[in-house]
C-alpha cells in the first residue's frame, strides 16, 4: 500500500474522540480486579477465577460486579458507536473492521451480562461448591456465568484479531498496527493455558495455576483495549 493510499484510508477510520474514551475507560475499568493484591479477598491469585472475586459469597463481590459491568458497558458503547460510525460512512466499511468492532461490541455486552449472573460460591477454593457444581446443586447462574464468559472472550479474541488486521490492511491505527501482532500472539497463547487448565480442573486434575493463566489472558485484553483506545484517539489528532 502506498503512503498516499495510506493517507487516503486512514481518513476513514472511525476516529471519534468518544470511541477513544469509551473504550479507555473500560480498558481502566476491566483492570480493576489487580486491586486484589491490596484489598484482603482470601482468594489465592494463582490458582482461583478472576470471576471469583465477584462471587455472591465473597464479602467484595459487589465492588466487582460493579467495575464489571461498567468495564462491559463502557466497551459496549465504544464499540457500538464505531459500528454505528461505520455503517453510516460507507467508504469505511471495511470487512475486517466491521468484524473487529462487532467482536468489541459482544464482548462489552457479554462482559456487562457477567455482573449479573454472577457465581453463587467460590468452585477453586472451596471444596463443598466444586462438588455442589459437579452435582448441578448450584443455581442456574453458574452455567450461565459460564456462557457468558465464553461470549466475552470469543468476541475479545475476534476484535483482537480482527481489528488488528484491519490495522495493517488498511492503514489505520499506527499503534494497533505496530503492535497488535505481538498482544494477538501473547493473547492466545494465554487463551491456551487457561483453557488447558480449566479442562484439567474439570476433570478433577488440580488447578495447573489457572488463576495465574486467566488473569494474564485478561490483562491482555485490557492492555489491547488501552492500545486501541491510543490509537483510535492519536489517528484523531493526525
């Protein structure tokens, strides 16, 4: 791509200085769990779920279901208004920004929807809910807890992805594009532990440190927010 057709796409990336601050907010809010390491949980980091620490049971729980949600919906809105910025400027319909800002668009939803289905006990740390979960003694919310995760890391992954792509391709994004590549790499790598060690605690094989392995794939994500959000507000100043 030529610098000038560089130029030329670059003008129409959803560069809103609203998009920017939505999702740096919500890149601040989704790192509030790393006040763990100052508040008294008594949950060990290492081998417990961030979602945990949001659990009915635990006596912070509220605290963290509320930066959670508001991490969700700051994202939800952020990327809701590029999609929305999108459609309305047909020149920056761009296949793999559309897909990247609907995969933030899930993901703030999905994230937001946690806060309310939260876990009714702590499965990694005690014994007694891990079998009541085994046995389905749990209320509803834990399976659903669980789909929404799921929902909230499927669409991270795909904005990652997605949007870095669009990066490259397409001009945009000079940060995102520089190192998008190397949190993309980092980011499934970490998906891979974590999902490695959930199998394995499922199975009744220990942890395998999965606390450690979530909350490295959950940094991640807030740093790759936090990128995003400087690039779409830098590509606002050029």
């Amino acid at each position: 791509m030529s610098i000038r057709s560089r130029d030329n796409s670059a003008r129409t990336a959803p560069h809103s200085w609203p998009v920017a601050a939505l999702i740096g907010l919500g890149a601040a809010a989704y790192t509030a769990w790393v006040l763990e390491v100052v508040l008294s949980t008594g949950l060990n980091p290492i081998e417990t779920y961030v979602s945990e620490l949001a659990a009915q049971d635990q006596p912070l729980g509220g605290l963290f279901r509320a930066t959670d949600f508001t991490a969700g919906l700051l994202a939800f809105l952020g990327g809701a208004l590029a999609l929305l910025r999108l459609v309305r400027r047909p020149e920056s319909r761009r296949p793999w920004a559309v897909v990247g800002w609907a995969g933030v668009t899930l993901f703030g939803a999905a994230t937001a929807a946690d806060a309310w289905l939260p876990l009714s006990c702590t499965p990694t740390a005690d014994p007694e809910c891990a079998a009541r979960e085994t046995a389905g003694l749990v209320p509803a919310t834990h399976q659903a807890h669980a789909v929404s995760s799921s929902l909230a890391m499927t669409g991270a992954l795909v904005g990652i992805v997605a949007l870095m792509v669009a990066a490259r391709r397409y001009g945009w994004f000079a940060p995102l594009a520089r190192f998008g590549p190397a949190v993309v790499v980092l980011e499934l790598l970490a998906t891979v532990w974590t999902l490695s060690a959930i199998a394995l605690f499922t199975a009744g094989r220990g942890t395998w440190a999965l606390g450690a392995g979530q909350r490295l794939q959950v940094l991640l994500v807030a740093v790759w927010l936090a990128l995003l959000a400087y690039s779409v507000h830098k590509e606002r100043r050029t």
